[in-house]
C-alpha cells in the first residue's frame, strides 16, 4: 500500500473540487492533493443542450489534465473509504492519503436501478437521459425523428443535480415540435414529484404560462415508479392520492433518483438523519458537524440548497476562507447564505434565470434586468456566456 500525505486533501475533481484548489494556490496554499479518477472532465450543464439539438457533446468535454491547477498533487484514483478519526483517505487502487485538512466533494450518484426497469430501458430505442454523456444525443435524435405520440419526460422525488434540468428538455422538444409544425399531435406529459412547477412562486408562475403555452400535461405530486421498455409503458405513482396509472410512450426521457456515493453513505462523515446519507455539514459555514478539520462543498453535502454549479460557485470562496481560519485556529468568518441558480431554458432562443437562497425567494444578481420572465438575452448567456464562465473563470478560482 502506497502512503501520501497534503496539508489539504480534496475528494473529488469536478467543479467544486477543482475551483476550489484554484482559490487555495491564489491565497498562497501550496500543500494540496486532489482524488480524481477521470481522464475527462465534463461542463454538465451543457448536457440539457446537447439533448435539445442546440449544440455538439464534445463541446462540454475537456481534459481533466488541462483543468487541474498548477501545482497541485493529482492523485488519479478513486476514494473508496474515510477515516476521519485516523486523518486519512483510502482509495480504490490502495493508496492511503493522509490530510491535515479535508474537504469533501466528489458530487452525487445516480440511482439509475432504483426505478425497476429504468437501468435496463436506456439500451432500448425509445428512452434515453441527459444526465448521461453518452445518451445526450440520442436524446436530440429520439425529438428530432418523432412526428406524433405520446413523450413523457420524468422527475424524480429527492434531491437532483440541476433539478431543472427534468423540465428544460420538455420545453426544448416542444418548442422544436412547435416549430416543425408537430406539436399538436404529440401529447407531451411530464411528471413532476413536486405540488408546483417550482419551489419559487415566482418562476413557477411563469413556468405554468410556459407548459400552458406548448399544451403539456402536468402530472404534480406524481413519480414513474416502472417503466417497461417492453410495453413502452410505465407506471405513474400519483403521491397525493396514493393512486397509479399506466402510461404508452413513443419517446421517454428519464431522469433517476440520486443521492450520496454510497462510500459517503456508509462513513462517519455521513449525516444520520439525511435519507440520502450526504456528508453532515453546517449549511452555513460548510464545516463538518463533527469533524473540525473537515469541510464540505457541492452537490455531496448536506446543506439544503439546490444542488447547481451555481451554488458552488457560492460556496467555494466561503470553504476557502474558512479553511484559511481553521488552519490558523481563528473563528470562521465565511458564511454561504444557500444562493443556487437554474438557468430554465423555456424555449431554443428564450430562457428563465432562477436565483434565490435558503428563504426561497428570488435573489436576481443581474442589476436592472428581470429575469423572473423568460428572454432572449438570457438564452445566450446560458449556451456562451456561462460556458465561457466556467472554464476560464470558475475552474480557476477567479469567479
């Protein structure tokens, strides 16, 4: 077993992880390792686009060498086990990291088997997910070649990453369809877990316009519980009358139910009353409830925000002045106040930019625009400006 040890030890490469490492070397940190497996790193959000025909998958995709910050010890494995007690992370390929200081944050898995036959569907012809790279286009290509039939988009109870994501390729599709002089004679379904199209009165009102506008049926407080790839059905779980039905598809999008690594779900950073077993940290100072010496950021932990690059782009600056405190033993001045954003794409030229915290009310950043309302300039932020965000600002700790 081969031994290492960093002054700061980061689970995870993506966003928050890598952003992160960036702002630790510009505040002069120079003793950083980081657990990272892939050989690629993906800008995810991107996804949604690539499914909706507006742009090529590779445009999402780097090489997670050319991100890393100079600098930076780049442990190219996985993290499999967390011994907070000992200070040490173990991975897959059994080398033992020792940290004076962890921070934790390796994202969030998908549960594609926790839906029967939602695992087993992705390989038929009819049903694809843009929360797979590899899927993303057969998304565009099922939209692009359906003229008539039944698709049903789907959303899953519990937190998601960018859980707007299950919407904005519904309203992608049938702006196409629109478009192609189709839609009507489609019947575009999509089921939602939630009583409203959206936790912010505000943007849910003008999502209601929006699905109100291309005709789509709504099935809230509802969940696909089945699906057979066999019958091109599957079973709808309305929660709130605690009835179900079943459902013919011509095309289905699926999204699964996600939840913590189930390395995290079974570690003593895990949070006890937290159903999908996220790392136990305080929602404010992104500090480990238990363990001082260990922090917490992304889509991972426990805080009750939207999971989105957008509240990491929040929070990364605030675990980077709070490390700073702890390792010189002050009290942490940093606080994250639950900030998240959902760019909505409503439309192939129109989008709604969601902001709000943890007192679910909209907390716009952009002066004298409103962006409670679907726009135009809105759209073009989503497919250049933010893309052109992340890699040359955010991945480099300078926004």
């Amino acid at each position: 077993m081969t031994a290492v040890g960093h002054q700061i030890v980061v689970v995870g490469g993506g966003n928050a992880g890598v952003s992160l490492a960036a702002r630790l070397r510009h505040a002069g940190v120079n003793d950083i390792g980081v657990i990272e497996p892939s050989d690629t790193h993906y800008y995810q959000p991107l996804w949604t686009l690539v499914g909706g025909g507006c742009v090529k998958a590779d445009a999402s995709a780097r090489p997670q060498a050319s991100v890393m910050p100079q600098g930076v010890g780049w442990i190219k494995d996985r993290a499999c086990e967390i011994d907070p007690e000992k200070q040490r992370v173990t991975t897959e390929g059994g080398i033992t990291v020792g940290y004076d200081h962890l921070v934790v944050c390796p994202g969030i898995q998908l549960d594609w088997t926790a839906v029967p036959g939602m695992a087993e569907s992705l390989d038929s012809p009819a049903v694809s997910s843009n929360y797979r790279y590899d899927l993303a286009p057969k998304t565009w290509e099922l939209i692009k070649s359906m003229r008539s039939g039944t698709a049903i988009f789907t959303m899953p109870s519990g937190p998601i990453k960018c859980a707007g994501a299950p919407q904005k390729i519904a309203y992608l599709a049938a702006d196409y369809w629109r478009r192609q002089g189709v839609l009507s004679n489609i019947r575009v379904v999509l089921v939602l877990p939630t009583p409203g199209m959206f936790g912010v009165k505000e943007f849910s009102d003008e999502l209601e316009r929006v699905v109100a506008r291309y005709g789509i049926e709504v099935h809230k407080n509802s969940e696909v519980t089945t699906v057979n790839p066999g019958t091109r059905t599957v079973t709808v779980t309305d929660n709130s009358a605690d009835t179900t039905s079943e459902i013919g598809y011509d095309m289905l999008h699926v999204v699964p139910r996600q939840s913590a690594p189930d390395w995290i779900k079974s570690s003593p950073l895990r949070a006890a009353d937290n159903p999908g077993g996220y790392v136990d940290v305080d929602k404010n100072t992104m500090r480990h409830n238990q363990f001082d010496n260990v922090f917490a950021l992304g889509d991972a932990g426990s805080t009750p925000n939207s999971k989105t690059g957008a509240a990491i782009r929040k929070q990364a600056p605030v675990v980077a002045a709070n490390l700073a405190d702890s390792m010189a033993g002050r009290p942490l001045s940093g606080s994250y106040g639950g900030y998240a954003s959902c760019p909505l794409t409503t439309a192939r030229d129109k989008m709604l930019l969601a902001e709000f915290d943890y007192t679910m009310k909209p907390r716009p950043s952009i002066p004298l625009i409103d962006t409670t309302h679907e726009r135009r300039d809105m759209w073009l932020l989503k497919r250049y400006g933010l893309p052109a965000m992340y890699w040359n600002l955010i991945l480099k700790g300078r926004a």
